[in-house]
C-alpha cells in the first residue's frame, strides 16, 4: 500500500481598509480587522487545530503525519497577535510528524508575471521558515496550487547555497484530463521538461470531501464518519499515494466545531489502522522516495485547485482583475528598477525598501480574488471570503491604494 499524504494550508491576507482616491493617509491596511480575524480564527482553529495535530503525532507515536504550509504574511500575524499558535506549531514541527512546505512569502502570483520576484519571495519564505522553525522546506506548493510546466521548471531552477536543488517535489492539481483520469490521483508523476522534481497530485473528491461537503446536510454521505472515510482513503491508497489537501481553516472555522469536523480528525487515524494494518501516512517528501515516478505530466497552461473550473479565473477572469494585476506588476518592476540605482546604505534606499516591502503585501493574491464577479456555488465562495461589500468596492480600493503608493515611489 503506498499511503496517505495530508496536506494543509495556512494563509490569513493583510486586508485593505475602505481606501478613498481622497484619501492622505498611507496606512492602507485595515489593522484593526486584522488582528481581530486572526485572533478570531486562531481560537476558532489554527490553536485547537494544532494541538489536535500535536496529540495525535504523540498519541500514534510517529505512525500518524501531514504536511504544512504556513506563508509568511500568517507568519507575522502570529508573532503580533497569536504568538502561542508558532509555540504550537513549533512543537509538532519537533515532533518529526510534520513536513513543512515552501511557497512564496506573500501568497502571490508571482509566478505567472515575474519569475524574479517570485524567486526572491520563495526564498524570502524559506528564510522565514528556518529563522522560525529551524527547518529548510523540501517541498515546494505553490499559491492556490496553481501549477505548469514553466512553474515547475522555475521551481527546479532553484538552488541552495552549497548549489543543490532546494525542492525535489510540488503538488499540483487533478486540472488537466490526464491528471483527471481516474485513477490518476494516485501517480507520483514528474513534470514535463523537469525530470529532475516529482509531483503528487492532489485528489479532489476526497479533499472537497472535508473542505466543502462535511458539514452540508443535504450531501448524500453525510454525515461523514471517521470509519466511512478511512475506507474511501485506504481504497484509493492501494496503488499510489491518496494526497488529500486543503485548507487547516477547514477546521473550526469553514467547518464548525459544531459540525464534529474535530471528532472526525481525532478519529481518523485510529480507523485508517483499525481497517488496514498496512495503511500509512506519509509526508510528500516520504511519498515521493518511496515511490518512482511512473509517468510524465504535462501542464501546458497554468491551472489551480480554485473554483469549480480549476484555472486561474479566480485571480483574473474579469476586466477589472486583469487590470488590476499588470498595475499592480507595472509598479513593481518600476519600484525594483528604481531601488536598483540606489545605494544600498542610503536614507532613499530605505524607503524604497519599505515601498517594496508594502507592494509585496499587495500582490497577495486574496486582493484580485476579493474582485471576482463569479455567480452560482463560486460566487458565494468569493463573497464569504470578502471585506468588502462588492467586487467593485474592492477593485475601487485596492486601484486606490495602488495608485498613492506610485505617487510615493515617484517622490522618492
């Protein structure tokens, strides 16, 4: 049997308040409702949620382990606002149940506007998580999962300092025919033109499953047991790796705890042995190791495990998006160019520098999806995460913020 790999994906955005085109002010986040919704979510999930996860690893004695990513905007809202949640994750990190992944710092899409950027905010993530943990990612995921041969080709490009490659494997998603065909879920693959990473493709029934599905009513399996589960995994575990991946605020805080989602993750590992004394879990480096790769997958264009169709309209499949991105890349570059020329001691090099680091925190990718004028079961998903009343207050905002923060680059 080749295992169980759990992933899950850590990631809270600096939200943007009401910014007006009159506005004087360069505060451009809402501070307030930051610290409030981490605060919030850290009580609903990422602390009860951890400690489950440190009970477990101990309770099952090293046969129980998932995989996380933390990016590093969550990162420093801990350390302001949830300081015992990093003690938590340190623990099970020490635990030796727990993978932690890299990505870009910022939850951005990097990726697809400017490889240079998205190298330096890998690398920005990879220093966090050492300087944090004490650990160096060896798996890489990137933002939302999105993922293509070119991707795959920039995240094997990238080198340690002592020159060896700092991933050996990345997830992607079951978004392209191939990689949809059942039974192909269960492949370690390696990606086009790169045959030097692996991939693990993510299952996305048995993901949505618990992401979307546990707590509805009127689902045809609920309610979903530990038992009823544990034998959809193993079966789908028999001749590859079953990855199943989401969100950790899937515990708590998109699915209650009144739902029992707690209970069911208590469970689950004591009914994946009691039903198979062959079942393991795996982390995506172990899955990776223990496993060849079998085929090659080709990912031409870039898809995601976003929304129903799986592509990148979450970010960009309106005008406003559109725009709102190539600015947003537009001025980084221009910013970058600028700091450039400067140097690197200098009082305007500094405040570049603080330029630079608040445009990073803009190209988090939640802004564009807060944007999306997506109806039906998509929609409402976009609406739950938003701030803002409309996709339109949000564009209106965030083109507001954009636009100050050029006027400062150019004074500086």
């Amino acid at each position: 049997m080749a295992g169980i790999v759990l992933y899950f994906q850590l990631h809270q955005p600096h939200r943007l308040r009401r910014y007006s085109v009159f506005d004087a002010d360069h505060r451009y986040f809402d501070e307030q409702a930051n610290a409030e919704i981490c605060r919030k979510v850290a009580d609903k999930c990422y602390r009860p949620a951890t400690q489950l996860l440190v009970d477990l690893a101990r309770r099952w004695n090293g046969r129980f382990k998932v995989a996380l990513s933390v990016t590093g905007v969550l990162l420093e809202q801990f350390e302001r606002h949830a300081p015992d949640v990093i003690v938590l994750l340190q623990e099970l990190v020490r635990s030796g149940c727990c993978e932690l992944l890299g990505e870009t710092y910022h939850h951005s899409l990097a990726s697809l506007y400017w490889p240079e950027e998205f190298v330096q905010q890998v690398e920005q993530h990879g220093e966090k998580v050492r300087a944090v943990f004490g650990v160096e990612p060896r798996f890489f995921r990137n933002t939302e999962l999105i993922h293509s041969d070119e991707i795959a080709a920039m995240v094997a490009a990238l080198r340690r300092p002592d020159g060896a490659a700092r991933f050996h494997g990345l997830f992607t998603e079951a978004a392209t025919p191939d990689l949809a065909a059942p039974g192909a879920c269960g492949k370690v693959y390696a990606p086009a033109g790169s045959p030097s990473l692996r991939l693990l493709v993510r299952h996305p029934g048995l993901s949505d499953d618990v992401a979307f599905r546990f707590g509805a009513r009127n689902w045809e399996h609920w309610p979903l047991t530990a038992e009823k589960y544990a034998s959809w995994l193993i079966d789908a575990s028999r001749h590859g790796p079953a990855t199943v991946c989401m969100d950790f605020e899937t515990f708590g805080e998109h699915q209650w705890a009144e739902t029992g989602i707690f209970r069911f993750m208590h469970d689950l590992p004591g009914e994946v042995f009691r039903q198979s004394d062959q079942a393991r879990f795996l982390t995506p480096s172990e899955a990776i190791e223990s496993h060849p790769a079998t085929a090659v997958a080709s990912v031409p264009r870039p898809t995601s495990w976003a929304d129903a169709s799986r592509d990148l309209s979450a970010w960009r499949g309106n005008a406003m998006q559109a725009h709102a991105l190539e600015e947003a890349f537009r001025l980084g570059r221009r910013l970058h160019a600028t700091l450039a020329t400067e140097p690197r001691e200098s009082a305007r090099a500094e405040t570049l520098r603080g330029l630079m680091r608040t445009w990073r925190l803009l190209t988090t990718s939640d802004h564009f999806y807060y944007m999306s004028t997506k109806g039906d079961a998509d929609g409402a998903v976009h609406a739950y995460f938003r701030s803002f009343e409309s996709p339109y207050d949000a564009c209106i905002a965030y083109m507001n913020v954009l636009k100050d923060l050029e006027k400062r680059v150019e004074s500086a």
